[in-house]
C-alpha cells in the first residue's frame, strides 16, 4: 500500500498524533513518506524523511520474515536482543526525537518535512 499510494500526497494514512497534538516530530515522523521512497530505491530521499530507517527496516524486516515463515508453517525463533541494546535502541529514539526538534538551523535536516 505504502510503496502504492504516497503519503506525502495524503491518503488512507492517519496523521501522526504527536505531531496534531503536539506540533513536533517524534521519532517515527517521516516512515511512511520513508518507507515509500525506499520502495522507489530512492534511498537518500528515504533517510531524508526518517534517518532512523537505517535500524528500523532491518529490524522489521527480520519480525515480518518471521512471520510469514510462521503462516507458511515453518516457525522460527526470532532473535532476541539483549536489555541493553533494547535500553540503548530507546534512548536514541529519544535523543533522535529531541535533536530533529531543536529550533537550530544546523539540526534541521533531522526532520521529517
């Protein structure tokens, strides 16, 4: 659907709540807009909506093989990963979140616009 029809020109997608509530990025603002240049093979215009997309798409796409290995009826374990990258993995979507905010004109290529 995403790789179908471009969020960046509207469509059936939700608005992120964070930003209609809040009127900031969070870390996931620009995934879909991402995910749907990714599809193109646009790659830099991908990271240029979510830079995170560089962690995230492998990590879905290990959880998404999992699945439909899962539906085939070939179950497999999916990797787990230690306290440590996981606490890690939350405090740079944090860090992530408050630096593409920043009111500085060197950190506004961080944003999803």
């Amino acid at each position: 659907m995403v790789a179908l029809v471009d969020p960046a020109g509207g469509g059936p997608y939700p608005a992120c709540p964070t930003r209609a509530l809040l009127g900031i990025d969070c870390p996931a603002c620009g995934t879909l807009r991402g995910l749907h240049e990714l599809s193109r093979g646009h790659l830099a215009a991908a990271l240029d909506h979510n830079l995170l997309l560089l962690v995230a798409v492998p990590i879905g796409a290990v959880l998404w093989l999992s699945w439909v290995a899962t539906a085939l009826g070939r179950p497999t374990r999916v990797p787990t990963m230690p306290r440590a990258v996981i606490v890690t993995m939350i405090g740079v979507a944090v860090v992530f979140a408050m630096a593409r905010n920043l009111p500085i004109d060197s950190m506004r290529w961080l944003n999803s616009a």
